[in-house]
C-alpha cells in the first residue's frame, strides 16, 4: 500500500526539475510546452494525493483508528498477521494489487470475457 518514493514525490521532483533546471534553459515554444508538462506533473501529483487519502479514509473506516497513511498500514500489517480482519481487509488489499498491476502492466487486470 505504501511504495517509496511514491508517485507523488516523483511527479513532484519531475516538475521541480522541468520549472527549475529545464525551463530556464529553453525560450519560445519549448519553454511554454516544458511549463504545461510541468503543470501536468502537478496535477497528476495532486489527484494521486487524493487517492492517498481515501486510501487512508478506507483504512481508517476499516481499522475505527486515525493516522497517517504509513501508520494505519502498520496497525493494519499487525491485524492481518494477529489474523483479524481477513475477510473485511480482503477488497481494499485486492483494489491495491489491481492499481498495482494496472500501474506495472496496463490492460493486465482487463476482464478478458
């Protein structure tokens, strides 16, 4: 559930690059299509930011505890290994495989019927 870096940090580290580094060194067109690429990284960070937390508002309903992210994914490791919560973890634990597969292969978790 939790990748570090995640794709947050990348998206955001790829736009400080493009608006510090790259930017700078082009001028006309180029510079204006590197600030919307730029734009887009944040954009996309923003939306993948979101998705965090209804991870973590998921977790949270799931375990009746607040925390960070990294914090709920500790307690919810203890649970599963003290074999509670099986049934009731399974979709959430499932629906991140699948955002995973579709990230590392898309068209992978396509219903093939």
């Amino acid at each position: 559930m939790i990748d570090r870096p995640d794709a947050t940090l990348l998206l955001e580290a790829m736009a400080a690059t493009l608006t510090d580094k790259v930017m700078p060194e082009l001028s006309g067109g180029a510079q204006h299509q590197a600030r919307i690429v730029a734009n887009l990284c944040h954009i996309v960070a923003r939306d993948l930011a979101d998705d965090a937390t209804d991870t973590a508002a998921a977790l949270t309903a799931l375990l009746g505890t607040e925390g960070s992210l990294d914090d709920l994914a500790a307690v919810l490791d203890h649970r599963l290994a003290a074999g509670e919560l099986l049934d009731e973890a399974l979709p959430l634990l499932l629906a991140d495989a699948a955002r995973r597969a579709e990230i590392a292969k898309p068209g992978y978790t396509d219903d093939a019927s």
